[in-house]
C-alpha cells in the first residue's frame, strides 16, 4: 500500500486547497561542532545540546530531563530530535511521539510537550521535518512521510521503544505523519488533531489502520478545512472516535477548553489500557467537564501540575495561570 501522489489525488477537492508548508526562523540554536566531531560513517545519532531562546529552560520541573539529538540522513539533510522524560514515572513504559502542525519547530512546542508528558505520564518523543527549526534539508510534502520513517525505525532500533507502548499524535500536518506510521506498525494508539493534508491519504490506508484512534478538532468549515469530511473520512479506521466542539480552531481547543481536552484523551487511554472492548472504543460526547484541584506550573510535585492553566499562559512562562471557561454539556456535542 502506498500514499497517493500529492496533487494528484481525487481527493483534494473534498477538503480543501492546497496549504503551503511554512517553516518559522528557528526558535533554537544548536551547536554545529557538535556535529563535525564525528565522521558521517562513525555515527548518525549524535546527542547535541540545543538553546532554546524564546523558553526559559529555569522555569521547567526539576522532574523533566530534556534530550536532544541529530539523526543524520546524509552529508546534507539530518532530523533533530527532542526527547522529554519524567523523572517521575520510571516504572512507567509509555512513549508519546509528537507530529507537529506547520509554521512552528520544537523549539516552540517544549511547554506544550513538557505538560504532555506530566499530563498523560509520559515519555515524549518529538521532531523537526526536513526544513524545519534546525533540521537540514529541503521541505516538502513528501518529507511527511519520509522523515516519519526515519524516525519510528529510530525509535525502536536505536532508542528501544516499543509498538505496544507508542503513543503517536500527529496535528495539522503532522497527521500525515502519523497516518504512515500507523499504516506499517501496529502502535498503542493514534491521535489526529484537526488533521489537514488529507487528500494524500488512500481510502485503503484508512482502511488498512487497525490501531485505535481518536480525532479532535473544532467545527469549521473553510477553503482549507472541512471538519465534516475529515470527520467521514476518518471514519474509514476501522476502531475511530472523535470529539469535534464548536471551536473553530485547535488553539482555540486548547486555550479555552484545555481541560475538557485532557480528560477526553485520558478518557480514552484508560479505556484501551482496561481493553473493556477491543472491537471499538467509544468516547462519551456528553462527559462534563472536571476541575481538578491542581495548584500551579510552578510547583515541584507533579501531581500539583495545575490542569486548569491555559496554555497561552504555558506558553509564556510556566508560572501564570488562569482558569479556562468551563462549558455546560448543553453547549456543546
């Protein structure tokens, strides 16, 4: 089974127009004689430090340890890699991978993957595509699939992560990613979140994904985004939920319904770690929202992680925090 050609494919008129891959000034550094030490034949992991310089790396846990890392795929293009672990959850074997959205790097994305990992106790997995943050090479659609690839084969020869206890998320265009990885292994469980790029996606890869999956996006039709048709095309896996609020972005689903969104997924994590129902995974749309009573990002216990801290604030420092809206069940599906 193969993906489709890109822009060739019937079913790019079914959700939208094309959407151009951007790739921001990188939100890094890395050090580049690093990465001269060592002869292309000698080694092609090569643990690097990086400088994240719009995150103060002060204001992180004293639980997390982060881990970087260049996967070289030749003289000229190689991958860089973020590795997010808890020191808290040594006993507990389970790996997230991150697919990122477009017009961002990881460097970008290390509040939203530190809270990840303390959410959903978890180690996390993330990296930039070819052209992205400091990953070399040239961008393109097609490096979706390539790059992910590359990755998952790391993952399980080099770093010794398992199917079984793999998380993969993919957002945006990290969907496709996330989709080509679930085609070839059968991993925990995959999560879509407001998928796009979908016309690169066959029918019988849906139909071929076994993996239990769940989709999350907001109600919003546009020249680049039908939710409805994502929502009928995602069906085609055979064990699909979904959860679709009236939010007509995933930032929005994130910055005023960030606890809703954790309890969907740990909803759905512990449904498939009890294997109540192996044939189907069903998640309540009617569940109301909790508020747990978590005291702030600035604390040194995990379990005081507040839950209710937007992550706009995340994003800034750790340390601001402020209640998300609460809807009624009536409000939304």
């Amino acid at each position: 089974m193969s993906l489709c050609t890109f822009g060739n494919s019937k079913y790019l008129n079914e959700f939208g127009g094309q959407i151009e891959l951007l790739s921001p000034k990188s939100s890094y550094e890395i050090n580049i004689k690093e990465l001269n030490k060592k002869d292309e034949k000698e080694s092609s992991i090569i643990k690097i430090n990086c400088n994240y310089m719009n995150f103060n790396l002060e204001n992180i846990p004293p639980f997390i340890l982060i881990e970087n890392y260049f996967i070289r795929i030749s003289k000229d293009e190689g991958l860089i890699i973020v590795i997010i672990k808890n020191k808290n959850i040594q006993n507990n074997k389970q790996n997230i991978l991150y697919c990122h959205e477009n017009n961002t790097d990881i460097g970008e994305k290390i509040p939203f993957l530190i809270d990840l990992s303390i959410q959903f106790k978890s180690t996390i997995v993330s990296f930039d595509y070819s052209g992205f943050g400091k990953s070399t090479g040239k961008k393109n659609k097609n490096k979706l699939i390539s790059n992910s690839n590359l990755i998952i084969k790391t993952l399980l020869n080099n770093f010794k992560i398992s199917c079984e206890n793999l998380i993969v998320i993919g957002r945006e265009i990290g969907a496709i990613s996330a989709l080509n990885i679930c085609n070839r292994y059968y991993v925990k469980c995959l999560i879509l979140l407001c998928p796009v790029f979908m016309d690169m996606i066959d029918k019988k890869i849906m139909n071929n994904i076994e993996t239990h999956t769940f989709l999350i996006q907001g109600k919003v039709c546009n020249p680049f985004y039908n939710y409805q048709k994502i929502s009928n095309f995602c069906q085609l896996i055979k064990n699909e939920s979904e959860w679709s609020c009236k939010l007509n972005s995933f930032d929005k689903i994130l910055e005023i319904k960030r606890a809703k969104f954790i309890h969907k997924i740990r909803n759905f994590l512990n449904t498939i770690n009890n294997k109540s129902n192996k044939s189907s995974i069903c998640i309540s749309r009617n569940e109301s929202d909790i508020t747990l009573p978590f005291s702030g990002m600035d604390q040194k216990n995990e379990s005081e992680i507040d839950l209710n801290c937007t992550y706009s604030n995340i994003d800034k420092n750790f340390k601001n925090n402020k209640n998300i809206v609460i809807f009624s069940d009536e409000e939304e599906d």
